[in-house]
C-alpha cells in the first residue's frame, strides 16, 4: 500500500534552512515523480517543487534560490530544503507522488 509520510523540525528560527523528509512506502521513489506543496494559513495551496523519475528537480520559480529537492533512493525518500525561511514560509508542508496520492502533511511554523 502505496503511503507518504512528511517528517521534519516543527519550528524553524527565520533565516535558518528546514529541511523535510517524505519517506515513501509502497513504491520505489527512483519510478516516480515526486512533489511538495505547502499551504500557509488563510491561504490557497502553493507548488513548491518536484522531483523527476529522472532524478531532475524542478522549482517554483519564487522559491528557486531558496529551495532544494534531493532524493534518497536506499532510504526511498525525498527531501525538501528551503533555506533563509522567513515568518511567510510557515505552513503546512505535503509531498505527494505527482498526481497521486499525498502525506499528511508536516506543520512547520518560522519563529523570529
């Protein structure tokens, strides 16, 4: 049974770099395509990135120069890193494999 689960700090002080981990079971993340979406309070669904079959990252452009999406392929999982976070990049962070199933979602909140 194909499962996501987002893993990660809950609080961030601003400017440091979060990183989230998606662990993925069911299926080998090196034959899919992956992708990270947050939601910030009040507001709609924002697409972070995604991360190709391939092995090729691509980023929103208003978060390129901060994000970055690896995978792990022995660990079968996928991870998100966003550097230099500000008070707006708290949300709820989700991976989900590319038009399919999603995590539960990781709260992250940025403290000042």
């Amino acid at each position: 049974q194909e499962q996501l689960q987002e893993s990660g700090p809950g609080l961030v002080n601003a400017s440091q770099t979060l990183s989230l981990t998606c662990t993925v079971s069911g299926l080998p993340v090196a034959s899919y395509n992956w992708e990270w979406v947050r939601q910030s309070p009040g507001k709609g669904l924002e697409w972070l990135g995604a991360m190709t079959a391939n092995g090729r990252a691509f980023y929103s452009p208003s978060l390129k120069s901060r994000t970055s999406i690896s995978r792990d392929t022995s660990k079968n999982h996928v991870t998100l890193q966003l550097s230099s976070v500000i008070l707006e990049d708290t949300a709820v962070y989700y991976c989900a494999r590319w038009g399919g199933v999603w995590g539960q979602g990781t709260q992250v909140t940025v403290s000042s």
